[in-house]
C-alpha cells in the first residue's frame, strides 16, 4: 500500500508538472520578447543533453567525458540534413562538397531523429572499446573521443566544410521544438530510471561487482545507458545547430562537456530533478548576470566596466553552493521524494 501510495503521489506531480511545462512553453513562445524566448531556448536544449549525460555519468555510475563528440555528430547530421544543395555549394570554400551530401535531405523532423539514431550507433559501436576500461580510465578513453570527432570535422571539408564550419543553417528551432522533446526526454528518462533497467544501472553505479555476482550483465546496461545518453545528445545536437545557425569545430571543444559536468554536479548526480534545476541556474543565471560585465552605479559609485565579471562572481557562487550542498542542489533525490512533498509521519507533541 505504501509503494501504491508513492508511485500515485510520484505520478500526480509528474503529470501536474508536464502540464505546467507544456503552458509554460506555448506561454513563452507568445508572449516573450524574441531575446527572452532565445535563453529558454537555450535552456531547452541544455536540460536535453544534461539529462541524458546524468543517465550515464549519474545513474549509471560511469564517468564519461563524451558529450561534446557526440553533440557535434548530432549538430553536422542535422545541419548535412537540413540545408540544401545550392546553400552548400555557396558556403564550402575549402573544398566542394561530396556528391552524397548534396543528395541526402530530409525534413527538420526527420533530419533529428536521424541525427539521434546515428549518434547512437557510434555510440554502440563505441562501447566495446570503451567498456572494457572503467574510472579513470573510462575517462581518458571517452575525453579522446571528442578530440577525435573535431579532428574528423576540421580535416574533412568535402563532409564538413572543415574549420570554417557550416552556415545559413535554418532556424527550424522554437520553443515548441526544444520545449517539446526536452518534456519528452525527461518523461522518456525518468521511465528508464524506474524501470527494471533503471534499477539495474544503479546497481552498476553503487557497486559493480556486487551487481555482476546479483546475475546483472553490465556491460548490457552500461552500452544501453551509453547509447541511449547518445541518442538524446544527438537530437540535443541537432536543436542546437537549428538555433544557432551556424556550426564549426570549435563550438564543440571539452569545454561543452565542463559545462554538462558542471550542471550536473551541481543539480546533484544521479537525479534527473537536479539535472534540471543545476541547467536553469547555469544557463540562466550566466544570462542573467550578464549585467556585471557593465558599467554599474553602486550607491552612487560609478564603476566601470569589467569583461568577465560575472564569470568570478557566479565561480564563487558554485564554490558556496557546493561547499554547502556536497550532493548537489537535491543529491540523488527527485522532485516527489524532497522534503517538501514529504508529509511528517506521526503526530504533534
């Protein structure tokens, strides 16, 4: 009865919680000035790709530094996808483009989901190597990954159109779009995580080999967490370079992956919850203290100016958050499981 009671209180607020999102999205599209409804889009794409990265890197245990490899497999997918031929032989100066990806074209939609799709076959095939490894080790392997993926874009311009990366993309991305799949994504990795897979990727995480002797196949559930982390990341990818427009190698170095791991640590490991709330105060709070690299007028001190102001300011926020919070913002919790949906058992004295 009282599991009952839980999974009903779990679903309530997860079905109140997506009708809100889906407002909110519609709301923002609307009603937002055009910068506002950019930084949510933003926010949209990051709590996709942090969501995914917390399957593998937080529910599963496995730390893994391939985000930005696979992001970019997703972003030059989508982008091949979506332009057409004449922009292409326009834009690649550095070589023509191959014949083969004149040819391949398909519509935003299914551009996405092929995007998703091949990310998660590299990331398949990926993980016989990887696999073999663990800690550290796994580490190193997949942080080489991503080099790998921007040394392949730079030095295959006829595919890529190498360092000058590709433009006049279409911007199909809208918070209808970014708003609707990050719902999707989270829905899609919260039944994982509850699911019998779920569990047994949390079994790898606390203890491998505790969960190998249980009769578990690990290396099953790590290659199901690892692709199916790629697939959202490739999707992830592909909204991106529909918003930006524009593409090249550098946009997608290891300082993408920090910024996941960060957004993740600080949310809390293992919780798609703090997943979320770790990528709003990043991605929005960077936005939003944009303001300190200004000139300011502080009780009528005029101060001047400092470009990357509110990169010290916000690092000494993290410092105190995670002084502080050494889980994270909700450790390995999620939302129906906090304090403040918790009812206090037992009476008043």
């Amino acid at each position: 009865m009282m599991n009952d009671a839980i999974f009903t209180k779990q679903r309530l607020i997860n079905l109140s919680l997506i009708v809100v999102a889906i407002w909110f999205t519609h709301f923002a599209q609307v009603t937002f000035d055009p910068y506002t409804v950019r930084i949510i889009n933003n926010v949209a794409i990051f709590i996709i790709l942090a969501v995914s990265y917390n399957l593998i890197n937080g529910v599963t245990g496995q730390f893994s530094l391939e985000p930005n490899g696979f992001v970019a497999i997703g972003a030059y997918v989508t982008a091949i996808l979506i332009v057409d031929a004449d922009t292409m032989l326009y834009q690649y100066d550095i070589e023509d483009p191959s014949e083969w990806v004149l040819a391949l074209q398909a519509d935003f939609a299914w551009a996405l989901l092929i995007a998703g799709c091949f990310t998660a076959l590299v990331a398949l095939a990926l993980s016989f190597p990887v696999f073999r490894v663990r800690g550290d080790y796994l580490a190193i392997v997949t942080l080489g990954f991503g080099f790998i993926i921007k040394i392949l874009a730079i030095n295959n311009p006829q595919i890529t159109n190498g360092s000058l990366g590709m433009n006049d993309i279409p911007e199909y991305s809208n918070l209808y779009w970014t708003g609707g799949i990050a719902i999707f994504t989270v829905l899609a990795i919260l039944n994982i995580i509850y699911s019998k897979y779920g569990r047994a990727m949390k079994a790898v995480r606390d203890d491998e080999d505790a969960a190998t002797a249980m009769g578990v196949n690990t290396f099953k559930i790590k290659t199901y967490a690892f692709t199916t982390s790629a697939f959202f990341e490739g999707v992830g990818g592909g909204l991106l370079a529909a918003l930006l427009t524009s593409i090249s190698p550098d946009l997608f170095t290891f300082f993408l992956t920090f910024q996941l791991l960060i957004i993740i640590v600080l949310g809390g490991l293992g919780s798609t919850t703090g997943a979320i709330l770790g990528t709003i105060f990043v991605m929005a709070g960077l936005e939003w203290m944009r303001f300190l690299d200004e000139p300011m007028n502080i009780f009528g001190f005029e101060t001047e100016g400092t470009p990357g102001m509110r990169m010290v300011v916000f690092s000494l926020i993290l410092i105190i958050v995670m002084l502080f919070a050494r889980e994270g913002l909700v450790g390995k919790k999620e939302l129906f499981e906090l304090k403040w949906f918790k009812k206090k058992k037992g009476g008043s004295k």
